[in-house]
C-alpha cells in the first residue's frame, strides 16, 4: 500500500513558542498523573495515495468513514476514506480560502467551517451543497483567520457556531440558517471568552465551547444562559461527545511549541477532573459512534484511536 504523502506547510506560529500565562502548570499538573487511555492507535494510509497538506478536521459518520478536511490545493478539501484508508470520493474544491473544522450532524450531513470568510457550507454525504450560512461580522477580511471556528448542532435543530477569531460569541442558527440568537464578547469572566475555538452540544442539550486562549470549558443551556466552567490552563482547543456522553477535550500548554506537547483527555462530567489522556494533538477532536477517537492532528499521518 502507497503511504499517504503529506505537505505539511509548516506556519511560523507553529513552531515559534507563545508565551506562558502562568497557566501551563495548572495544565501539566492535571495532566502528567493521568493514565493512557486503553485504545489502539491506527495510522490511515490513503489508497490511493493523495497529496494532501494541514488537515484541520477529522470527523466520522454512521458507518465509520472518516472525512478528512485539508487545506492542500492538490486535492479536494474534503477527502472521504473508509476504515481501511480507501478513498471513497472527494469534494469542495474553490469553496474554501482557509479551511478550519468539519463536523457531521445527526442525519448524515457534513458542515464545513472557513475560518477566513467566516462561511459555513452544509453537504450531502456525497458532497452536494444544501445551504450556505454567512456568519458576517469579520473585524478583518484581510487577516488569515478572523472568522468562525466550529460548528455543532442541537436535536431541536439549531446550529451554534463558535465564531472565535477576531469575535469572541456563539452565533444560533435555525435549520434554515436564519440567525436566531448570539451570546458571548471578549474577556476572562462567565460567558466571555477569548477565542472560542470548538463547540459541541451535550446529550442534554447543553453548549459546552473550548475558551482556547482562556484555557478552559464553558458550559451554556441552549439559550446561552451560563451553566459553568472547568479550568485546565494552557490552551483548551476542541471538545467531543460520544454518543453515550462520554466527554473529550483536547489541550496543549502554551509555552510549549505547537502541536509537540499536546494531549486527548477523557474529562469525568461530574467534577471536570481528567480521568484519562492519549498524548497527541488535536486541532480539532471527534467521536465516532463506535466510541473512535479522531484527533486532526495536522500533519501525517492520520490516527484513529479505537476502544
């Protein structure tokens, strides 16, 4: 089997280290006594073999394919492979300036998330475009990422979208896309944030948001009413539901360079305490419904880590 080949663009803000809030200690010390999580680790090698470069977003339907969401200008951004690596189809190509997150709703639909024109495309599962939500309000066209970051959905229909650079608010949608409601401004207090950079929804119905800069967990009812937080430090970057409630969170210390000290923690609901870890990085983390955890780790190769 040919080995995926990957072209990873490496951005200066990767390798560079951001400055330490004091916040790091908080978040190696929650994290340096939890145990390894009892999974495999799977590599998925492409067949056949695509060049692709940063792949941003990683998600998983029903049946176990995994949609991969990428920024290379060889492929299409949204590659969509089968257990095994085959390469089922692909689609999206001129529809995205940057890439950012992918997420898959309850009936089989993919959302796709451009943190640069602050758009959202809604596909069929074969890549058809059912709608197109511009979320607007961007501080700074030319900048590369001012825009939405994630986007997560209710069992009433409602969409959230975790409009993190630049803004720092949740924006609701209604299933037709017309905007229904937005919490949220820049700070450090309940119901602020700084850079709010992933969303998901609890099977109650709750908003959980990833406060990346904050370091920590939010938690919200469906109206935006604050229900409270967990701190952990360091940057707090995406957050996942399993089907049965089990919750994830993916971190990594600030002071660190990006993606080297990175970790997957499995986060007990009742207190927020870490009851477990994979040590990789997610940019953004999913669940697949056989309980699969797919971190879009950015660069080769793609991991699955399966129970």
């Amino acid at each position: 089997m040919r080995k995926l080949i990957v072209s990873l663009i490496v951005l200066a803000a990767v390798s560079a280290q951001a400055q330490d809030d004091g916040s790091d200690a908080l978040l190696r010390g929650l994290t340096d006594a939890a145990p390894l999580l009892a999974m495999e680790r799977v590599e998925i090698e492409l067949t056949p073999s695509l060049e692709i470069e940063e792949f941003v977003g990683v998600s998983a339907d029903e049946s176990g394919n995994v949609y991969i969401f990428q920024r290379g200008d060889a492929a299409d951004p949204i590659i969509v492979v089968d257990s095994s690596g085959n390469v089922l189809r692909s689609f999206g190509r001129g529809l995205f300036a940057r890439p950012h997150s992918v997420r898959i709703d309850a009936a089989g639909n993919v959302w796709a998330v451009d943190s640069n024109t602050s758009k959202i495309v809604k596909f069929s599962a074969d890549g058809e475009v059912l709608l197109e939500i511009d979320v607007g309000d961007v501080p700074d066209p030319d900048a590369v990422s001012c825009a939405a970051a994630d986007v997560a959905f209710g069992d009433d229909g409602l969409v959230y979208v975790a409009d993190g650079y630049c803004n720092a608010r949740i924006v609701v949608y209604d299933s037709s896309g017309r905007k229904v409601g937005e919490w949220g401004r820049a700070g450090t207090g309940p119901g602020e944030f700084n850079l709010p950079h992933g969303i998901a929804v609890s099977p109650e119905g709750d908003v959980y948001v990833a406060d990346r800069e904050n370091g920590r967990v939010q938690w919200f009812t469906s109206e935006g009413e604050y229900l409270g937080e967990w701190q952990y430090g360091g940057r707090v970057l995406s957050v996942s539901f399993s089907p049965d409630g089990e919750f994830y969170v993916s971190a990594e210390p600030k002071g660190a360079p990006q993606m080297v000290e990175a970790m997957v923690l499995k986060i007990d609901r009742t207190d927020g305490s870490v009851v477990g870890k994979i040590d990789d990085f997610g940019h953004e983390i999913e669940v697949g419904a056989d309980g699969s955890l797919l971190p879009a780790r950015m660069s080769a190769p793609i991991v699955v880590y399966r129970p």
